[in-house]
DNA sequence: ACACATTCTGACACTTAGTGCAAACTTGCA
DNA sequence: TGCAAGTTTGCACTAAGTGTCAGAATGTGT
C-alpha cells in the first residue's frame, strides 16, 4: 500500500536482518547447535528474550523466508484456468517457483548447507514442506471435485514436491549444468509421460 | 544365532518394552508434551537418566520401530533381479513393506494419531523418511550405474516415497475401503502410465 | 564356585531452548 | 502534548538432553 514504511517496520525489519546475519554467520563459523541463542542476541546487540520475540525457534533463522513460497505456489495454482488439467497447472505453477529459486542461488546455498547439516533444521525443513503438501493437496482437491482425503490429489502433489526437490537436490549439488526452472520441467516431464520409461 | 536369548538381552528388551508401553499411554491420556521423560521413567519405574539410555530423545519411542522397515525395503531392492527396470524393482519391493504394514493396522494408528497431533514427532518421523529416500536413491542409482547426485533415481526414489506415503495417509484417514498394497500398486500405476492421464 | 569383564542403572550437576509475565521504553497518531 | 499500541528487556521457570562416574547385575571362563 504505502510505499514507504513507518520509522516502526523499517527498524524492525533491521533488527530482524541483523539478527539473521548474526545468526548465520555464527553458524557457518561454530556450528548450528554450538552457537548459541544467547551469543547471536550478543551479537546481534540485542537480549537474548528478544530474539524469541522474533522467531519462534533457532531453527526459524534459517527457514524464515523460505516459508513464503508457498503462498506463491498456492497464489499461481488458484491463478491456473479450470481448463488446464491438474498436472498441467501443477507444473506451471511450480516452474514460476522454480524460476524465483534460481535467482537467489548464493543465498539459498548457504542456507542449505546449515539443513544438509543440521539434522534438526532438517527436521524442521520437511515439516515445512511437509505443510506444503497438505495445502496444495487441499487445493487441488477442490479443484478436481474430491474429498480431501482422496488417494489422486495427495499423490499429485506429492508428485510434484518430489520434482521439486529432486531438482533442489541435484541443482545444489552440481555446479549447475542446467537452470533450476530446466530441471523442474525435466521432472515434471518424466511423471507426465510415466515413470515406466526412464532408463 | 541363538534361538534363547541370554536374560540380559530378554531383561533389556523388557525394560524397553516397558517404557514403550508406559509412554505410550501417558502420551494418549496427557499429549506428547505434556507427558515428561520424568513421569514416563517413574511410570516405568526407572530413572530418568536410563530412559535415553533405551531412546535418545523421546521421539523415538514413538518412532522406534518404525525404523526397521528401511532396511526391509533396501533388501527387497538388493534381491531384485538385474533384468526389471529400476521401476519393477521399486514396485515389486515397495509392495512387499505395504503388506507388512497391513498386518499391523491397530499398533500403527496408536502411533499415528500420536504423530499427526504432534509437530516434533512429525517433523521426527520426516527425516526418518528423508533417510529412506537418501539411501533408496543411493540402491538405485548403484543398480542404474549412475552418480548418486543423478537427477533421476532421486526422482525415482522420492516418486516411490511419495506412493507409499499418499497410500498410508489415504489408508489411515479412511476406513479402509481398500488395503494398503491396493492403494501402494494403484499409485504406482498412476506413476508408471503417467500423470498426464490422471482426471 | 570364583573372579573378571561387560553392560546396565542411577545420582548429580550442568547447559540450553523456549515460555510466561510484567515493567520499561519507543513510536504513531489525534 | 498525551494516550494507545507496539517493542524490548529482565527474571523466574520448566523440561530435554549430556557428561561423568560409581555401583549393581549379568555373562564367561576356569
């Protein structure tokens, strides 16, 4: 609405900038469960009972944006035409996510360094995608006509976490031969055309 | 080995046994958070220090077992024969846990309502699950010849992942209209003949 | 039956995450 | 200016989980 922020918002998101800074450069340095809530408030200059004023959990620093983009995948499926068949919003959909991935990469390798690490950052990860999956099956499903609980919705969309991932996974760990958004639509290509296929 | 385990191998297996069955209960009548290691270890009668000596967080109470099964699908993988497809091989082995799971209905709702209503055990039993994935990938991609950062047996192995689990979730939130390896062989042939297809 | 190694159990002290509460302080707005 | 709402902090508290060590129970060999 209005372009510039209230004095309030612009020194709380600053706070909250330097508290993720502090955070993930203390663990890139000590470790995630060596450095403590106590030494990021100390060097973030703030008391440690303000940090939980603004994430719920260590593990949230993390994790924090992240969160976003499933209010983006939802906000682009709900934008599909009824036209489209489910997989071909599904995918859709998800190439649009895809592409706001790829242009964050430095950001998001430092971060996955601190999940693949971590195993509860970890944890925490896949409930996240975890909660995903359960509104997109949600969402889906009332797009098909079904109950929530049916068998095809949940497995679509599962489908299509599991191709994103993948492409995570695999776009992380090569130095990049093809774009995250090329992998997505790889994927989502061999579970159109059926798994039977693949070599 | 031996058919009669020695009495400190049957001691330990009771006293596991006992504290299962001691949290088990105290999570149903108190939730999982509310019910402390401490009431759990005097409801076992031992001391709190010896229950992480059974279980190292309390999670894995609920969990414990749970974590066998991995190793009964790495080995239905390994048995395969070389000449199916990564995909029979995948099918073949996955339906085979689904019927093991069918046999244990009422033990595994207990342990199901449990994770559902509670966040840390979820997000616990997700990266039990991301551990299967990791090394189902790994089985596959040995057997296919591949780097282990290969984008498809990831893919393969999240998409087998994914039947599994929208089975279970379907077979556990409905009363069962089919049985589990019904629903695991229907989902994989979704996945096989190709998404596309779906309505 | 005896001694010896191994494994199990318990007690104590300790670190850290996370919550509830209420008082102090800062900013937005009339 | 003054009041309402939002932000920051300190303090006290609960509970999970770890390190250490001493002592009890058990398995094994003689």
């Amino acid at each position: 609405m209005e372009e510039r922020l209230g004095l309030r918002e612009r020194k709380k998101a600053q706070t909250r900038r330097r508290i993720e800074d502090a955070a993930l450069e203390l663990f890139a340095r000590d470790g995630f469960d060596e450095a403590t809530v106590e030494a990021i408030a100390s060097a973030a200059d703030i008391s440690p009972r303000t940090f939980f004023y603004y994430f719920a959990a260590k593990e949230d620093v993390v994790l924090a944006d992240y969160a976003g983009r499933l209010d983006r995948i939802i906000q682009q499926l709900a934008m599909r035409p009824p036209t489209e068949t489910p997989w071909e919003a599904l995918r859709a959909s998800f190439l649009v996510v895809a592409a706001d991935y790829e242009t964050e990469r430095a950001g998001l390798i430092r971060r996955f360094r601190i999940i693949a690490g971590t195993p509860s950052v970890h944890a925490r990860s896949l409930q996240l995608q975890s909660g995903w999956e359960d509104t997109v099956t949600a969402t889906l499903a009332e797009r098909m006509n079904r109950e929530p609980q049916d068998l095809i919705p949940r497995l679509l969309a599962a489908s299509a976490l599991a191709a994103i991932r993948s492409s995570l996974q695999n776009w992380i760990a090569t130095e990049s031969k093809s774009s995250l958004p090329e992998l997505v639509n790889n994927c989502f290509t061999h579970l159109e055309s059926g798994l039977a296929r693949v070599s």
